[in-house]
C-alpha cells in the first residue's frame, strides 16, 4: 500500500458522468492520450502546438502553449478529421 505524505488531498469528486459540450474537462486515457473539451481548448487559446512537462517527484503533468516550429511539440488533432 502506498503512503501519502500530508501534501495530498483525496479527490471528493468522480469520473465526469456528463457529456456536455458545456464543461470544461481534461482527461487522459490508459494509452496516454490526452483530451481537451472544446470550451478547454477554447480557454486554452486554441494553440496549434503544446509542450508537456512531467514532475517526477510529484507526478504531475503541466501543456503550455508554445511556438508550433519546433518537433519536440506536440500538435493538437480534431477527433473525427
């Protein structure tokens, strides 16, 4: 069993039981692809290419918004195009 230290919180919520275009949600599946919702990419800026940083220690995940000329970015693809 893993130990916490007194840094973390238990999530209180669930999985997004909703659908609605209307919510703003990021997730992640099990292959490691990242989605955005529409209204999140919208309050993203809509960038055509993101950077992804890992904190190792804290196993966390950042994306910024970058400059879309460099190949280590990573594009932004349309699900159904």
């Amino acid at each position: 069993m893993m130990t916490l230290d007194t840094k973390w919180e238990k999530f209180a919520g669930g999985p997004a039981v909703t659908k609605s275009k209307s919510v703003a949600r990021v997730t992640i599946n099990r292959k490691g692809l990242i989605y955005l919702s529409d209204k999140m990419y919208t309050a993203f800026g809509r960038p055509k290419t993101v950077a992804l940083f890992y904190n190792r220690e804290d196993g966390r995940i950042a994306v910024q918004r970058v400059h879309d000329r460099l190949e280590l970015h990573f594009k932004f693809i349309k699900l159904g195009s």
